[in-house]
C-alpha cells in the first residue's frame, strides 16, 4: 500500500470531524457556514495530511541497551575493522526518520537525538544521510566520504540545516572523541539494521 493512503485518510478523517463540527454550531447559531466555518476544516485536514506524509518514511528502530551504548563509546572497533559512529542532533525535524547509508546501503534509521555505530572494513566509504517519506522532498541528502583505517572510529555529526527553498543535511566530522563520549553518555543508542 502507498505509504501517503494512511496520512490522507486521516486529514480527510480529521476535515470531516471538524466540518461536521462546525456545520453544527453554525446551525445551532442559525448562520450560514461561508469562509469561516469550512477553512478551519480543510485547513486542519490538510495541516495533518501533511505531518504524517513527513513521516510517513519512518521505520521501526531497535534501541540498544545501557551496557551496549558504553561499549560502543569505547570507541574500540572489533579486531581488523573500522567503524563509523554516526550521531543526530537538532529540534527541526527531529521525528522524521533519517536514513543512513554506507555505500549506497542503508544501514539504520536516526531520529534526534539518536546514534549508532556501524562496523566497516578499512577503506574509503560514503556516508549518505537522507530523510524518507515526504521529508525526502523537502531536503536535500548529506554525503561525506571518509577514509577508515584498521582499529579507527571515524564519528560523523548529522544535523540539519535550515534553507530558503530546501534545508540540508549537514555531516561534519568530529574528531574530539572525548568530547563525543561526553555528548553522547545519556542519549540512545541504536542497532544497525541486520
């Protein structure tokens, strides 16, 4: 089923409910409806069609535990591996679900605040950050190519970026681990994707 069936039943659902609302204190006040009475409705309708179409991309993440989240701010990758620690900050957009992908997979889905650590063997690899749902259209993809050697974490900073016409995901890399660690002590953690 199309991911925007759901978010348009629920702004027609919510139009309907105001409108017959409305209809009835317009009747019971014996007043013709006119503007006022079927504006707020459609403008309700529409205002929820449009929230929900945001998210309308996001998918179920696993939370890591409390003693999972301190062993990956060890920054310690396993044995011949690097890793990647991608982290999300800001209030804008903060529900809408942030897919991040290495090489062109996508490997977890980030709200903010939210991080993950995601294994990689040593090399080059491009880090793409992108909204889903109707969020996707509005913004436009953050992308970094990083180089990570054997036994190095490389941390990456997603935050967003207010535009005229389109906002920006932003990837900027931070390479004060300690300060991360300190940052990132009480925010959750998520798995990567299987």
């Amino acid at each position: 089923m199309n991911k925007y069936v759901w978010p348009a039943v629920w702004g027609v659902l919510v139009a309907f409910v105001l409108g017959f609302l409305m209809s009835l204190v317009s009747a019971a006040a014996q007043e013709p409806m006119g503007f006022a009475g079927w504006f707020p409705p459609t403008f309700f309708g529409a205002l929820t069609f449009y929230l929900l179409a945001n998210l309308a991309g996001n998918r179920k993440a696993a939370n890591a535990t409390s003693a999972e989240r301190d062993a990956a701010l060890a920054l310690r990758p396993p044995a011949g591996q690097g890793q990647i620690l991608v982290y999300r900050e800001g209030f804008v957009g903060k529900a809408a679900g942030l897919n991040v992908s290495v090489d062109g997979a996508v490997r977890v889905q980030l709200k903010s605040p939210r991080f993950v650590v995601l294994p990689v063997a040593p090399g080059n690899h491009t880090v793409t950050t992108a909204f889903g749902g109707l969020a996707g259209a509005q913004n436009n993809a953050g992308e970094q190519t990083v180089s990570v050697a054997g036994g190095e974490t490389v941390v990456l900073r997603a935050t967003l970026s207010m535009g005229l016409l389109k906002n920006t995901v932003r990837l900027e890399r931070m390479d004060d681990h300690d300060a991360v660690r300190r940052r990132l002590r009480g925010v959750t953690m998520v798995k990567p994707e299987a």
